[in-house]
C-alpha cells in the first residue's frame, strides 16, 4: 500500500487561492477514494494464504516419532499430516520446526499469534495441540480443533524380564526407563513416596527410553504410546518380546489418555473450515490411516 505522503503526491493539483477549508473539501474524497480500494482487496485469512499459495505448518523439533530431524530433513507423522494437509488444499508446504517453549501458551504465542519476537512465525497453523478446554480458556487468541488422534502414556515392557504389571507395585526391582521431563518420568520418580526412583533411568526423549528397553537396558519404559510403538515397529525381532500395558498410577494422567489436534489465529474460520474440511478428506480416503501405519502407529479415535 503506498505511503500518505505518495497518495499525496499523486492527486491533481489543487487550484490556487482556495480557503483551508476549501482545499480540504477537494482533498478528502480523493484520499478516501485511495483507502477505499485498498480496503476492498484486503484478503481474508484464508484467501492470502491462497494467494501466497503456501502453507506454514509448525511443528516441535525433537519430538519423535512426530517430527525430528535436520530441518531440510525432518520426518515423521506430524511431518507427514502438514504435507497431506498442504496437498489436499492445493497449496504447497512451508514447514516451521521450532524449539519448544516453557509451557504450550509460550508455544502457542510465539507459533500461532503473535510470533517469536527473534522474527519467527506465527504459522498458519500449528500442530501437535492438545485439544484441551482448559488449554483453550487460558489462550483465547488461537483456537483448537480437528483432533486427529489421541495419545495416552504406557508402559511397555520385556516379558523376559517383566511378565506382567498389573499395579505400579510390580514394578519394584525392575530397572525403568523414562523421558527427561516428560510428566511420566516425574510419575515414576514421585510414586509411593519415592518407591522406584532409584530404577530409574533417564533419557533424552522417550523414544531413547524405548530403544534402551529393546537394547536390554531396561526392562520397562513409561512413555506415551506413539513413541512405544514408533520404536518397536523398527524392531521387529525384539518386538515380539515386549508388550504394551496400561498402568494407573492414579496420579491425574488420564488412563483414557487426551485428544491431540491443531491450533490456529482466533478469528480465522475460513481457514479452519478447510483444514478440518481436509481432514475430513483424508479420513474418508484413507489417507490418515496409511500415514499412522507408515509410522507404526495405531490410529486412534480422537
């Protein structure tokens, strides 16, 4: 849009002699006359970004089985929903990796609202969103939808070593793996007053916690469900001795597990029609289960 002063430049000259309030009167239909055809091609959320005919997807670094890897690189289910997301709609796909913040409103402020104040983002949209409602009040600038699978935390275990685990109790004097940070690490750690926190291992995500269990260096791990299965998928010799298990810990995770979807700008409902409309579509078509099976993972209701 060009500047006042250049809208100024390009209007007639104004006859000399006339009053203050005279020039003005010749002078103000003429500028709104230039705002006014700005205005009307101002595009909608959706429309710019068919314009652009590109759309941004953000998704965590270091969060497989989901999305890791060298950013020119990066693979998984995440990785491989924004391609068909972007391919369904007919647009191209521009995929934003970004390191994740100290809680999901830092993520959803810096990926879907506003933007990182070192200059990246916001996206178009951002996924790998819990589909939260008390998420969702605490962030009233984005909104939440089009859950596409749900995610839950098991234990997964060698039957060699763990033939079965009914109750955390029977856990004790087995060694365990778990994900740094991750909140099932600190169900571990914390359970029983400290009861197991001497057998556990740490790792750096938990798909390493998984792996150090098929590598015999644990006999258990307490991840989430995706990772477990992401894991034993690519070991399919070891797989055949491991099983995953649901263990209530009762401590406030859900045993039935949460939804897991995307957020984008509140306000943009053209572009959240089409991308649950998209959704949608690769349900129907198959898609979105051949994607979960490519990865090892079961596609569950969200």
């Amino acid at each position: 849009m060009p500047s006042v002063s250049k809208s100024f430049q390009e209007l007639p000259p104004v006859t000399n002699g006339l009053t203050r309030r005279q020039t003005l009167a010749v002078l103000m239909p003429l500028v709104a006359g230039h705002y006014s055809v700005y205005a009307q091609t101002e595009l909608t959320d959706l429309a710019r970004i068919r314009a652009n005919g590109m759309l941004k997807v953000a998704v965590y670094k270091d969060n497989a089985p989901f999305s890791d890897g060298a950013a020119a690189e990066m693979k998984g289910l995440d990785v491989a929903l924004a391609e068909a997301l972007a391919r369904q709609m007919s647009l191209k796909l521009s995929l934003l990796p970004f390191d994740a913040g100290e809680n999901m409103g830092d993520d959803l402020r810096n990926m879907v609202w506003k933007g990182h104040y070192l200059g990246y983002g916001p996206a178009d949209v951002m996924l790998h969103v819990p589909a939260d409602k008390y998420l969702a009040q605490k962030n009233p600038q984005v909104m939440i939808m089009a859950p596409y699978m749900r995610e839950s935390v098991v234990l997964v275990h060698d039957t060699r070593k763990l033939a079965d685990a009914a109750a955390p109790e029977d856990l004790k004097g087995v060694q365990l793996a778990a994900e740094r940070g991750a909140g099932a690490a600190s169900v571990l750690m914390g359970y029983g007053g400290g009861l197991l926190r001497n057998q556990v291992s740490i790792f750096n995500t938990g798909t390493e916690a998984v792996q150090a269990a098929v590598d015999g260096k644990a006999a258990a791990a307490l991840v989430t469900r995706a990772q477990a299965e992401s894991v034993l998928s690519r070991n399919p010799g070891s797989a055949t001795h491991f099983r995953i298990t649901k263990l209530n810990f009762n401590n406030g995770i859900a045993d039935t597990g949460w939804p897991v979807g995307m957020a984008i700008k509140s306000g943009h409902r053209e572009l959240g029609l089409a991308l649950e409309a998209a959704l949608k579509s690769l349900r129907e078509n198959g898609e979105l289960l051949k994607i979960f099976q490519q990865h090892g993972m079961t596609l569950t209701a969200p």
